[in-house]
C-alpha cells in the first residue's frame, strides 16, 4: 500500500504541471483586477478579487492535508469556475452581458459538485476493508450530493432577494401567465393570458413602472432553469464515475476527473 500511496504521490505531482500554467495565469489576471478596482475606488470587487485568490487556495490545502490528488484537467476546471463566476461574472457583469454564461456556470457547478460527492465516498470506498459500495450506489450519493448543493444554492439567491433585495434569481419578460389568482371566481381553474404586449405597475406614491413586450417573471424560470442544468452537470459526472468504477483500465480518459487518495 505504501508503494502504490507514493506512485500516486508522484503522478499527480508530476500532472498537476499541467495545471500550474493556468493557476499561474487566472492568478495573475486577479491581482492585476484588484490593482485596477482600487484604483477606480470600488473596494467590494477588490475584496472579491480577494475572495478569488483564497479561493485558489483550496485545491492546493486539499491535495496536502488530506493526500488527496487532484487530476489537471479538474483542477484546472476548478480554477477556471472560480475565475468564471467572481471575476468575470460579477466584477465584469458577463452574467448581464452573455445571456448563457449562468447556464453555463450552473451546468459546470453541478459536474464539478457531482465529482467532490463521488471522491468523498469513493475513496473511502477504495480505502476501506470493511466496506464495498457498489457502482451504482457511489453514482446515486454523487448525484444527490451535487442536486443538494444546487438546491442550498437556490436557497441562497432566494434568501438574498427577499432579505437584502438583491436579484440574484433574474428576472424574465414572459408573454404569456396561466394563475388561479386571476379566477374572478376565486375557483381552482387558472386563467390564461397570451401575447401580453405590456404591463404596468402603480405603487401608492403614484409612481407607474412599464414593462414593455410582456410580464416580468420574477425568478422562477431563472431557479428552474438553474437547477434543471445542475441536473445535467450532475448527470453526465455520474456517468463519469459510474464508468471509471465499473472499469478503470477500459475507461482511462475518466482518471482525468476522479480525484484519488494517495
């Protein structure tokens, strides 16, 4: 066991090469970030440019206090995500500017959480005598986990908007509503409405807000939609695992993306 657990040191040593180029790169575009938001006097995307570069931190406190290895291509899609989501999503609006980058986020949040609840019970599974989980079972556990976390996720951006009035679940323009609200009968029937062109909205100081070309969703398709692509991370992951458990010679190219216990 002691030869395999430095054989395995030494791969991923020798992989995690690969990935030092991006780490070096993403890392160095923060601080030039967080150089140029003090500059321009904004001190909260300075601290998430802060926040980034703690965060680069983990894969690193992963592999050395648990001896787990991190293979290059999910550490480097680790880095990546994070880079993604704070410095280009938030500080650089891209979830504004390109309307898929959040589906894309979300789709890539549900694989890469997909794969930390599959390594969690599989080495555990690999490292253990008295215990032997089968490939389907380690599939289920990642998949939950990852559709676990999304739904948190959601949780989040929900408390956000209501408590600190944030709108993290985007709001839609839709053209058409079926609501039971909208019954005059007060009955279990939804009324529809279609091809809605405008809508207006009178507050009690007088103050009348127009939404052209429809009616304002506010976050339900954006949640849906968010945890409908975890799902699809979290899915094509389990196929991952399901294939590097049921046969890890056959299915090399999944070594790529299952961390392992050195």
């Amino acid at each position: 066991m002691g030869n395999f657990s430095k054989k395995m040191k030494q791969k991923y040593k020798e992989t995690n090469k690969k990935s030092i180029a991006v780490y070096l790169i993403l890392r160095l575009l923060v601080v030039i970030s967080m150089i140029f938001q003090i500059l321009m006097g904004n001190f909260q995307n300075a601290m998430m440019c802060i926040l980034s570069l703690l965060l680069f931190t983990i894969p690193t406190i992963v592999t050395e206090k648990f001896k787990i290895g991190l293979p290059s291509l999910l550490e480097a899609l680790i880095y990546l995500f994070i880079f993604s989501s704070t410095i280009l999503g938030e500080i650089n609006n891209f979830y504004g500017i390109i309307p898929f980058w959040d589906t894309l986020l979300h789709t890539l949040n549900g694989f890469l959480c997909a794969g930390i609840g599959f390594s969690l019970v599989d080495i555990l599974n690999q490292n253990s005598k008295k215990i032997s989980l089968s490939p389907i079972y380690l599939v289920i556990v990642a998949f939950c986990f990852s559709m676990t976390i999304g739904i948190l996720w959601e949780f989040f951006e929900f408390t956000a908007d209501n408590v600190f009035k944030t709108d993290m679940q985007k709001d839609r323009i839709v053209k058409s509503i079926s609501s039971v609200e909208l019954n005059p009968n007060k009955e279990n029937n939804p009324i529809k409405i279609n091809d809605i062109e405008k809508t207006q909205i009178h507050s009690k100081d007088g103050t009348i807000t127009t939404i052209d070309n429809g009616y304002l969703d506010i976050g339900i398709i954006d949640t849906m939609k968010d945890l409908f692509v975890n799902f699809i991370g979290a899915v094509i992951f389990s196929i991952i695992g399901f294939l590097h458990v049921k046969n890890r010679e056959k299915y090399k190219f999944t070594e790529k993306f299952i961390p392992t216990k050195y």
